[in-house]
C-alpha cells in the first residue's frame, strides 16, 4: 500500500440491507421464498408456451423470453446474497463481483427491451390487426430478440470494462446484497467521471429509446382506441395491455429514481429501492401475466394436468 493509501482490491464485501442480524434472519427467509416462486414462476410460463401450439404467437414468444430473462436477471443477485447467508460471509471475489455487474447490466437492459419489443407488438395487434400476421412474421421477431441481446451485452461490456480501470480504496464494503454498479463505483478511489458520463449518455440511450417505443406504442394505441370509444373496446384494450403496462409501470419508476442520478449521491435507499425491479418484478412478472390472461391460464391448466396424468400412468 502506498502513501495514497491506495490498494490492490481482491474483493469487496457484500454489507446486505440490513445491517442486524434478526433482520437479516428475515431477509434471508424472504428473498428465498422470492427467488424460489420467482424461478418456478417464470420456468412454468416458459413452458406452457413451448408446449402449447396454440401459444405460438409473437406476443407469448416474447413472454417466454422475457421469463428466460427474468429467471437470469434474478439468479444474478440473489444466490450468492443467500450463499454467502448460510456460509456467515459476506465476501464476493473480484471476477465475481465484475461478473455481476456484467450480467446484472445485461439483463436489466433486456427486460427493458423486450418490454418495449412487446409494446410494439400491441400497438401492430391493435392498431394495425390486417397487417399483424405480415410485419410481426418469425423472422422480425427473432431478429428483435437478437438484435436486443447483441445491443446489451455490448453495453454491459462498455460499463465493465470502464470498471476494471477503476483503482479501489482500501474500504471494499458495498451496501448492497450484490455488486451494484453504482455502489462500486462510490468505494473507487479514482475519477469516476467518465463512467457517470457513460451512464448519462449510452446509458441513457439504452434506456431511453426502448422506454421512449413504449410510450410512443402506447399513445397510438389509446388514439387508436379514443377514436372509437365503446366499452367493448376499451375493454379489450385494457386486457391486453393492462399486464404489460402495470410491469412498464414498476421497472421504469424503479429504475428512473435510483439511476438518473451520479453514482456520488448513491444513497441506502436507492439500494432498498433496487430490490424493486431486481427481486420484485421478476417475482411478479408470472402472476401479472398470467392470472389476467384467459390462455395463458389455460395452457398452464393443461400443463399441470397433463403431468399429473403422466404422473399417475407411472
């Protein structure tokens, strides 16, 4: 260590949400039950999809997808944060601690890009129903999905490697349960100037374009419904997008309060209020979907029974 009191980091410490023990206790049982409900949530979505033909379509087959997403993004954070609980550590190694950065930047994007692809695909179901069968065809559709991971993991190697570059102080503790990037970036000793700028600018623009399809989709959707105001129809407008947008809803408010500002103000109630969309919504993402959802709820009615029957053939 030098006179800087600067120093080669190995690892960084991983300080919770709590820093009691009874309320970790607490947390520890919750965010298992969420996790737990979060993966076979989104895996049984996933699969009723894949195993119900009639579920075929461009709207389930980017549900499924953002179910894939949802259990990644998840599986990102919370293992480790219930791993290091039952070992009584709080430690993440250096590779690992970039590792989740890399992956948590990845996956956060996607959930906001598919969003977005899904908003597109209301507004051609509903605005443009002659032509829906012709624009969304296969291969639109998974040049969309293709086109959205190529697009994030270049950005999520953008910040990471921005990161790496980073010299770190001798304090490595995070106040978070994971290595979010802003928390890291609070312990570096360096200037972190280029990095926030980075945020601002290509970040904002990842973030800003798919959030910017959205409300563009959805404001041609609601003068496409105005113009003929009938029960019916705002009916069928609400049930099919009335999911999407309440899911819209909780990522977006999470993310514009704890992101659209410098790391330097990165506070413990923004890393409380990160547990919104890195914990809760992929929690609630299967729920929301599907229990407003008439096939959604009747291909996983198939999907139980059918293994029960292959359950009791045994």
């Amino acid at each position: 260590m030098g006179g800087d009191n600067k120093t080669t980091v190995t690892g960084f410490l991983l300080l919770g949400l709590s820093g009691q023990s009874g309320q970790e206790e607490l947390l520890f049982g919750l965010f298992l039950w969420m996790y737990l409900v979060t993966i076979v949530g989104n895996f049984l979505i996933t699969l009723a999809i894949t195993c119900d033909s009639h579920l075929h379509t461009p709207m389930y087959f980017f549900l499924a997808n953002l179910s894939c997403v949802d259990i990644c993004f998840s599986s990102v954070t919370i293992p480790k944060m219930l791993l290091n609980h039952l070992l009584g550590s709080k430690s993440i190694s250096y590779v690992d601690c970039m590792a989740q950065i890399y992956f948590f930047i990845t996956f956060i994007n996607m959930d906001s890009f598919l969003l977005s692809v899904m908003a597109y695909d209301r507004y051609t179901a509903i605005c443009r129903p002659l032509h829906y069968t012709t624009i969304m065809r296969p291969e639109l559709c998974v040049l969309l999905v293709a086109a959205s991971w190529l697009f994030t993991n270049l950005h999520a190697l953008l910040h990471t490697l921005l990161v790496v570059q980073l010299t770190f102080c001798s304090s490595n503790a995070v106040h978070h349960f994971f290595c979010d990037p802003y928390a890291v970036l609070k312990l570096s000793c360096s200037n972190t100037f280029i990095n926030d700028l980075m945020v601002f600018t290509v970040g904002g623009l990842i973030f800003l374009t798919p959030f910017t399809c959205i409300i563009i989709s959805y404001a041609y959707i609601f003068s496409n419904v105005l113009k003929c105001p009938s029960v019916q129809g705002i009916r069928k407008a609400l049930s099919t997008c009335g999911s999407h947008l309440t899911v819209v809803s909780l990522f977006y408010g999470a993310i514009l309060g704890v992101y659209m500002h410098p790391s330097s103000s990165y506070s413990v109630q923004d890393s409380v209020a990160t547990v919104l969309f890195t914990v809760v919504t992929p929690l609630v993402n299967p729920f929301i979907y599907s229990l407003r959802n008439r096939d959604m709820k009747g291909a996983l009615r198939t999907l139980i029974s059918d293994s029960r029957s292959r359950k009791f053939q045994r």
